[in-house]
C-alpha cells in the first residue's frame, strides 16, 4: 500500500514538474508561482509623498512595476564582483535585488515628477490617455505611405500593420527596449518636458547667452582638382539661388551637402566647441565667426574655407537658427548637456538646471515605498517575473 501510494505521490509530482516545464516555455508576462501558475495581481506597491502637503498615496499597478522589471531584466548582467574583487557569476538573489532596486528607483522618479507636474497644474491627463498610441499610429501611417508594392512583396497583411511591425522592431531589436518600456517612456518625457517648463519658464532666453544652433549648406572639392572645384561652387551657386527664391533651407541643405556630418542642425557654445561630440571638437574659424555675424533666421554669402585634413576644402552657406522651447525641454543629450551646463566640459551646473534637479529631489527624497501586500512582493524575483 505504502509502495503504491509512493508511486502515485511520484506521478503526480512528474506531471506537476512536466505542467511546469511546459508553461516556463510559453510564459505570458506576469508573475508566476514555484508551481509555474500565474498569479492575478492588481497592484504591487504603494508610494506615500510628503512634502509639507500632506500625505499624496499611489498604488503602483502590477503592470507598470512588471514592464520596468522586465526591461530590467533584459539588460542585467549575469556576472557580479565579489568582496575579493573578482568577477563571479551572479545569483538569482542577487540580481533580484539588483532588479527590485533599480524598478524602484524609476518609480520614485516617475511619480514624483508627477506630483509635481500636479502640483503646477501640468500632470497627465484624461486628454493625454492614447497619447503614446496615437503618436505611435501617426509615425507608421506616415511610413506606410511611403512603402511599394515591392516592399510589401510576400508580406500578408496591410501597409499600416507592416510599418507597425517594423517599428516594434526597431525598438526590440535596434533601441533594445521593451515595446512596454518605449511607452513608458514616452510619457516619462512627456512628464520631464511639464515639469521643465513649469520650474524653468523662458528657458531659451537663457540658452541663447551660452550656446548657438545653425545648419550649412556644406559642399565638399578635392584640393586641387579643377573639376572637382568647379563643380562644387557651381552647385553652391545654385543653392544660393533656390535659397534667395524662398526654398526651405532644411531641404536645400539636404539637397546639395555633399558631407553627411553636415546634413542635420548642429549646436556650438560660446568657444566654439560643438555639443553632444564626445570628443569636445571645436568649430573652424570661419564658420563660428560667420555664425556670429548672422541673426537668427539670416543666412549668409558663400563663404570656403579648407578641411581638417589639408586634402579637402569647401563652399559653404551658412545659416543660424532660432531655438525651439519644444527641443530645448526634450530628454535628448544634445538639449539635456545646454539645460545642465553653461559650455561644453563645463564641471558647475546651471543655475535653472539646478533650481530644477533640488525641485525633484526633494520630492524623490520624500517618498516611503512599502509592499502592497508583503507576501506578493516577496515572491517577486529574478526568476518568477516574466
């Protein structure tokens, strides 16, 4: 009897081993018991802020807690140092703290800048529900309408569900984000750009005493080949013109650059040094000083000047732009490096930078971060969320 009841007990244990082995491999995204079971979760933490207003309470939903930690997830590394400073391989323990830690943090941030985004009467709205869909559905639907019937060749579906697919891909597969993660996001920056122009009013006022924004019409000759010089002032030549006829710059700037680098807006501080190059590279001359020379919106004559490696030279047009409020409150490096310092390499931040970083920290500061229930959060790990 004994014996037999074993071998039942056994049985039934290789069938729940078997249940559980199957369902790791067809996962859905939640949280999951020892026994592979999804469990129904509605909310994992709740976040109290007091910053001498009173106690404001968020219950932060399984959802959005899950899609940080699954991006999380997707990037942490498998290998820790250990008290003797040599690399070992990380424990589940470890990368779940490592996990919970960094979800945690992100959170603290998000939702105090939604606070104070409520505070300033700027936060997210009903009006802004569908925002990231919306915007998501415009950028493809703009793409579809560019695609050909060779593009779409063995594709099965229609123009728009193509573009979206191939966006999702760029986003796993180049950005290497979480299609959930790229949403989130977006509304992260939706609420930094509120809460920046809330704290730091006319911010381009003060952007403009330290830095300059302009584009070129950028046409490249090979130093002593006639030919080669001819042609490049004859196209200069013609660029001018479509710009004293009323063309858009941007496009004739596309148009007739013949130099990648030069193709797109770029950002120079007050030494000429340009923004967002890692390596700190400073302007010629010619055209810092051609830049100065001009008011926003003008453009100038054609102006030549020789490249850094004494084997080319250029024509150039060159015309300075105004600065978008817009692209200024942006999370891009370019906008963040001009809104954080006064010049490239500069050590001091900003004062209205400052003025804005002491805002959310202190709310960041304030925040109490407890479980909604303890025994659910416990049973979050790096090896039970998916």
């Amino acid at each position: 009897m004994r014996k037999r009841f074993t071998k039942i007990l056994c049985l039934a244990l290789s069938f729940i081993m078997l249940a559980v082995a199957f369902s790791s491999c067809t996962k859905k995204p939640g949280l999951y018991n020892w026994l592979g079971i999804r469990m129904d979760v509605d909310y994992l933490l709740k976040l109290t802020l007091n910053v001498g207003d009173g106690d404001v309470v968020y219950d932060v939903p399984f959802d959005e807690y899950r899609n940080l930690f699954a991006y999380y997830k997707s990037i942490i590394s498998n290998v820790t140092v250990n008290e003797n400073s040599v690399a070992v391989v990380a424990t589940n323990q470890q990368k779940t703290a490592v996990l919970k830690e960094r979800t945690e943090d992100e959170l603290a941030k998000f939702y105090a800048l939604q606070s104070i985004a409520n505070k300033y009467g700027v936060g997210l709205t009903k009006e802004d529900e569908g925002a990231y869909e919306r915007a998501f559905e415009k950028q493809a639907k703009t793409l579809a309408d560019t695609l050909t019937e060779e593009d779409l060749k063995g594709y099965n579906g229609t123009a728009l569900e193509y573009a979206k697919e191939k966006y999702n891909e760029v986003i796993v597969n180049k950005l290497r984000m979480t299609p959930e993660y790229f949403e989130y996001l977006f509304y992260k920056n939706m609420l930094l750009k509120r809460v920046k122009q809330a704290i730091v009013p006319n911010l381009a006022e003060s952007i403009k005493q330290c830095y300059y924004h302009y584009e070129e019409v950028y046409i490249e000759y090979v130093k002593g080949d006639g030919q080669s010089e001819s042609a490049a002032y004859e196209n200069i030549q013609k660029a001018y013109e479509e710009l004293e006829n009323g063309a858009d710059p941007k496009d004739v700037v596309k148009k007739y650059s013949n130099n990648s680098l030069y193709t797109s807006d770029m950002y120079f501080d007050s030494y000429g040094r340009l923004v967002g190059d890692s390596q700190g590279s400073a302007l010629g001359t010619t055209i810092v000083e051609t830049v100065f020379s001009l008011e926003e919106g003008e453009y100038s004559g054609i102006v030549t000047g020789e490249s850094s490696d004494n084997q080319t030279a250029y024509f150039a047009i060159v015309i300075r732009l105004d600065f978008s409020e817009d692209a200024l409150y942006s999370e891009n490096t370019i906008a963040t490096q001009m809104f954080q310092y006064a010049y490239v390499g500069a050590k001091s931040e900003t004062t209205y930078y400052t003025d804005y970083n002491d805002v959310l920290n202190a709310y960041i500061q304030n925040i109490r971060i407890e479980p909604y229930d303890e025994g659910i959060y416990d049973k979050v790990a790096y090896n039970t969320m998916y």
